[in-house]
C-alpha cells in the first residue's frame, strides 16, 4: 500500500476547510490531491479528531497482530489434528475397537 504524503493530522485539517465550507475542488487543487482523494478521506475520516486518528491506528495495529495470532494458532491446530489422524491417536481408532 502506498504512504500517503499527508500525515493523518493533516489530512484532518484538509477535511476541517472542507466542512468550513471550501468546495474539495478548491481543496484538492490547493494541496495538489484529486478531489475524488479529499472524497475518499472525508468518507474514512469523518468527524474524527487527530487523537481519535491515534487510537485508531493504534487499534487496527493490535488487530493484524491478533490476526497474525489466530492464524498461526490454528496452522498449529491443523498441524496436530493431522498428526493425531495419521498416527491413529485420533477417537476414529477408539471407535473401532
């Protein structure tokens, strides 16, 4: 994914001239960004504050490392499950006697 050249803090300034009433044409001419991108910015960042933007990444960060957690979990899981099957160690065995 491409860093955006604006900072999370600036792009809620940008978005604050918005709501004051600047057209985003004007915006996105200003601050050398297509008018669409100031569109997209106010539909992810609407009415967010710049400490609510911390948290935010703060908590999409702790949520791929869970992520990354529960997918390791359960490649192990798998990884036992088929070990128990293959060796016979599995209930299917005990059924059968």
């Amino acid at each position: 994914m491409k860093k955006s050249r604006f900072s999370d803090a600036q792009i809620v300034g940008i978005l604050k001239e918005l709501e004051a009433g600047s057209p985003a044409t004007e915006l996105g001419r200003r601050h050398g960004v297509h008018p669409n991108t100031v569109r997209l910015w106010k539909d992810k960042y609407a009415g967010l504050e710049s400490s609510d933007l911390a948290r935010l990444k703060q908590l999409e960060a702790e949520n791929a490392q869970m992520q990354r957690i529960i997918a390791r979990q359960t490649i192990e899981i798998d990884a036992v499950r088929t070990l128990i099957e293959k060796n016979g160690w599995g209930s299917h065995s005990a059924k059968k006697r």
